[in-house]
C-alpha cells in the first residue's frame, strides 16, 4: 500500500515538474541597467544660482559627462534600465524532436533617462530638469505588436 | 533505501542541469582610479604635467566656463545569466566611475571631482524588482 501511494506521489510530481517546464518553454527574461536612478527628491537640494557643482557632486557623485553648450556648461548623469523578454514556440518541440524550428516573438524597451543641470560661468546653477519618462514596462512583455 | 536512489539520481541531475547553464560574464572599461592617485592632487598646486604622470592622460578633455576639464573614467559590469534548455535568465548590471579635474587658465588644479559607483555593482540574476 506504501509503495503505491510513493508511487503516485512520484508519478504526480513528474507531472507537476513537466507542467511547469512546459509552461516556462522557451521563456527568456533579460534585463541590462545602467548606474543608479537619481530621483527628483535627491535633487531637492538644488538653489537655483547658489548651488555649485562641487556641492551637487558632493550629494549625488560626479556627473558622467560635462559639456559646454551656447548656454553655458552643462552637467549630464546618464542612467537606464532595458528590458527584453522573448517566447520561442518552438522551445517546446525540441524537448521531443531532435529539430524545431524557432517561432519567436520578442521585445526589448531601452529607457535611457538623464539629469541635466546647467550652469552659470562661476558652475553655479542655472537650470535643471529630468529627461522625459514614459510609464514603467514591465519585465515581462513579449507582445510586439 | 530503495526509495532514496532515485530521489538522490534526480537532484543529480537537477544540479548539473542548473550547473550547465550558468554563465558568469564580468566586463570593464579602464583601469579603477587609485585613492591615493586622487588624493595626491592639490588644489592651487599640482600642475597638468603631474596629473597626467600620476593618473595617465585623461579619457577625455573637456572645455567648460573657460577652462581645461580632465575626464577620466572607469566601467564595470557584472552579468550571471541562467541559460537552461527551456527558461533563459540573465541581468547586467553596469556602473561607472568618474573623476573630473578642473584647470585654471595656468594648468594648475583648481578642482577635483570624483564619483565611485562600480563598488556598489553586483552579480544579481533575478530580472525583477528594482
């Protein structure tokens, strides 16, 4: 009576174990970020012509990029999150044949987001602003239509 | 004890399936600044020629407000990634390091500016959250 309900027991988890493979076939989540996110309340600080940049990379780190512009010099902190997933149908197939073709449907959405900060000839502050966002991906979306 | 045998067979497996597909991938850009390098600079005195003797010549030269601008910099990205026969994981994480030194019309230091982020780069492998 033990050996058939182990039996059993073990028949049903290698259902369950194949059901959830079947169900993950051909799933691929990829994610890539860049640097850490600045949030407009790190940036709370900022006086508009009195904060420095010496005072501003004290608070959130040196910028990645310093340019001069017609308008003055400009501080740049890049930052970004890209997220790709992908669902191969022919993942499944491949478990029984030894060839399937791939029948894959994938997306892949780059946010590259940044801080500018502009700044007067003494690198005091002149202007700041995020760059425009969209609303959040999520991490799983193959749909590419 | 029969019973164990293939339970001990499974989680076998099951190790070096997981085992199989996993690829670690680390890649830089640069060389990691040495404190001491950066600390050695002082404002109103270390010239151009110094800089670049105990740093290596800047990545970059940059012109802001009138004035030389040093840009040197460090990437560092770590990547586990989980490549099974039908689910794929994989996470890149990157972060830069980036020292400015800012001139004077003289070529002698008037600012540093320095910024470390790739201490805080971390293998992680699970692609959601934050």
């Amino acid at each position: 009576m033990t050996n058939v309900a182990a039996r059993f027991l073990s028949i049903r988890s290698a259902i369950g174990a194949l059901c959830i493979l079947l169900l993950c076939a051909g799933c691929s989540v990829r994610r890539a970020t860049l640097n850490e996110i600045v949030t407009p309340e790190q940036v709370n600080f900022i006086r508009i012509g009195q904060t420095t940049i010496f005072e501003l990379a004290a608070k959130i780190g040196a910028p990645d990029e310093i340019a001069e512009s017609d308008f003055g010099s400009l501080a740049l902190y890049y930052w970004s999150d890209t997220k790709s997933a992908g669902l191969d149908f022919g993942a499944i197939g491949r478990l029984f044949l030894p060839y399937s073709p791939s029948m894959r449907l994938n997306k892949t959405g780059i946010t590259p987001e940044q801080l500018q900060v502009m700044f007067d000839p003494q690198w005091t502050v002149r202007a700041y602003g995020f760059s425009r966002k969209s609303s959040d991906e999520p991490v799983i979306w193959f749909w590419p239509f | 004890m029969l019973l164990n045998r293939p339970l001990i067979g499974m989680i076998l497996v099951l190790i070096l399936v997981i085992l199989e597909g996993c690829v670690v991938t680390r890649g830089t850009i640069g060389e990691p600044f040495k404190e001491e390098a950066i600390s050695a600079i002082k404002k109103g005195k270390t010239t151009m020629a110094e800089v670049v003797s105990s740093i290596g010549a800047p990545d970059r030269i940059v012109r802001g407000n009138d004035r030389e601008i040093f840009h040197y910099y460090y990437y560092d990205g770590k990547s586990p990634a989980l490549l099974l026969l039908v689910l794929n994981f994989a996470r890149m994480d990157i972060k830069s390091d980036n020292l400015y030194v800012f001139f004077n019309r003289d070529g002698i230091a008037e600012e540093v500016i320095y910024g470390n982020r790739t201490d805080r780069t971390r293998f992680r492998l699970w692609p959601f959250g934050d």
